[in-house]
C-alpha cells in the first residue's frame, strides 16, 4: 500500500504498471527528472486531481499485482 508520501521515482521503482495508471490521469510528465522526487500527493495538486482518489486507484492497482496463494474455490 502507498501513501501520499512516497515519491514518483519510489512509486515506478516499486511497480512501472503504476505509469499508466499516472498517465490517464493526466501525469504525462512522469519521465521528468524534476517529477521523480514529487510526491503522490504534490504531483495531484499540481495536476488539479484529488490525491486520495489516485492513490485509491494506485493501491487497488497494487494490491491486484501482488501474486496470490493458489486457493482452490
């Protein structure tokens, strides 16, 4: 799970799917030097987006990338 905190250059080290998910929100700067140490949270702001929805949509990115336990159902 990310937070508001954690930088652009953190989030597409953690997981590079994340960018596409920026880019239709209208990140399409995310390969700029300046954007890698640019919170979550201060990339919305400058962006006119609402942080809390962005990472509502990052970390259900997230948590549906992570590899699950093989459960039989």
């Amino acid at each position: 799970m990310v937070s508001k905190d954690i930088t652009i250059g953190e989030l597409l080290s953690l997981d590079m799917g994340c960018a596409p998910i920026l880019m239709s929100a209208g990140m399409h700067c995310i390969g700029c030097p300046a954007s890698q140490m640019e919170t979550i949270e201060e990339a919305a702001f400058v962006h006119g987006l609402d942080p809390d929805e962005l990472l509502e949509e990052l970390n259900a990115y997230l948590d549906g990338a992570k590899p699950e336990d093989d459960e039989e159902k």
